[in-house]
C-alpha cells in the first residue's frame, strides 16, 4: 500500500523532532510553505500537522502557528501506522539505529487460524516473524498470517485492533527478555477486505511502557 503524502510529510517532521534537529519551541514553516516544499495540497498538510498533534510532537496556537512541543513522548497513531514500512514508523520514533529482521514460512493452518481467515484447517498459509530492534534493544516482535493468495493490505478496507496487557508467549518473552510473569502491551489485528473477508491477522507485542498513549483514528463518511 502506497504511503499518503500526509504520513510521509509527518514523518520527516517527526524524525528531526526526534532528533533534536527541531528543538522544542521551534516553529514550524506555515502550511502554504510547506504545501510549497512538498508540492501538496493544503488540506494535505493540515493531515500531517493533526497526525504530529495526535503523536504530541506539536501543539498549535491560534493565530501564531504550530510549535515543537517541549516534552515529545512516544504514541502509537493507528491507522497511519499501518500505511509504513515498520523500518519507517521506529525510525520516525526514534534517531537510534533500528533494526529490523522478518522471517517468512509456509505452514499449514490449525484450527483456530483456519477459523479465523476462513480457510480450511491444515491449508497452507503464510506465516512472517518481525522483529526490532533500537540501538541493539528488541522493542517489538509480530506473527503475522495470511492466506496464500494475499501477498499484502493493499486490499483491506478496514482495519480493526484490539489493546491488551497481557502475559507473552514464550517466543515473544524470549525475544523481548520480559521476565517472568511481567506483562507486555499487546497489539490484535485484523485487515479486513470490502467484502468482510479477513485477508491477514497479526499479534505484535512491546515493552510495556514504549508507548505513552496509543490513538486510533477511524472515519466515518
């Protein structure tokens, strides 16, 4: 799935915030200014200013412009988030060397996959390992399955998560050396298709206190 120009703008704003290139108090350029750099439209850039607000990297004051914020924390922004490459989105939280791996299997369907993306138990699908890293330190580990037949989300419509605290399993402790009976956040997807067909599932676990808020986005025309 192409990246919106919206998310691609952000993240090159929230990249030197991250960095220190943007130093809190810093103004931004106006949003004719920076439609003109990326050669986008207006309503582009107010999209990427809301999804940096939303991110509490920047704040807005009426009739002076949009500021570095003095104290940026880490949120996780769902959807934009998916419209990343995982490279993209730890690089846009972060100015330390990221890491990333992913291993790929054919594996055939149990019982509770096959129920869940509506194939036959013992189909073959397709199973990927993600894992991150920053500065050496694991800081997320995913298991994400697909059919055979999906080769990405460029054909989901809808997208639905579920946030928990919950006990890893023990791949996901091993990789994220969680001690034992400590809980980690927890991240269920489901990417849909327009005819209600689940066409991937993904269960992404995190340290436990990565993430200062985590904000969903949906829309509702």
């Amino acid at each position: 799935m192409a990246e919106p120009a919206y998310v691609r703008i952000a993240g090159e704003y929230a990249r030197r915030i991250r960095s220190g290139d943007l130093a809190p108090g810093t103004q931004l350029p106006s949003y004719a200014e920076i439609a003109q750099q990326h050669s986008v439209s207006d309503i582009v850039v107010r999209k990427a200013i809301e999804l940096l607000q939303s991110q509490g990297l920047v704040r807005s004051m009426r009739r002076r412009g949009v500021f570095v914020a003095d104290r940026p924390n880490l949120v996780r922004v769902s959807p934009e988030r998916q419209m990343e490459t995982a490279e993209r989105s730890f690089q846009n939280e972060s100015d330390r060397r990221i890491e990333v791996e992913r291993e790929t299997e054919q594996i055939a369907a149990t019982g509770e996959l096959a129920e869940a993306l509506g194939v036959p138990a013992g189909e073959e699908i397709t199973h990927v390992i993600t894992r991150a890293t920053e500065d050496g330190r694991p800081i997320s580990i995913s298991d994400t399955y697909h059919p055979a037949d999906v080769t990405d989300i460029s054909g989901a419509a809808y997208l639905e998560e579920t946030i928990s605290d919950r006990l890893p399993t023990a791949a996901h402790a091993s990789w994220l050396r969680t001690t034992a009976g400590d809980l980690v956040k927890t991240v269920h997807q489901q990417f849909i298709g327009a005819d209600k067909r689940v066409i991937m599932i993904s269960d992404v676990s995190y340290p436990r206190d990565r993430y200062d808020a985590f904000v969903f986005r949906m829309s509702l025309k």
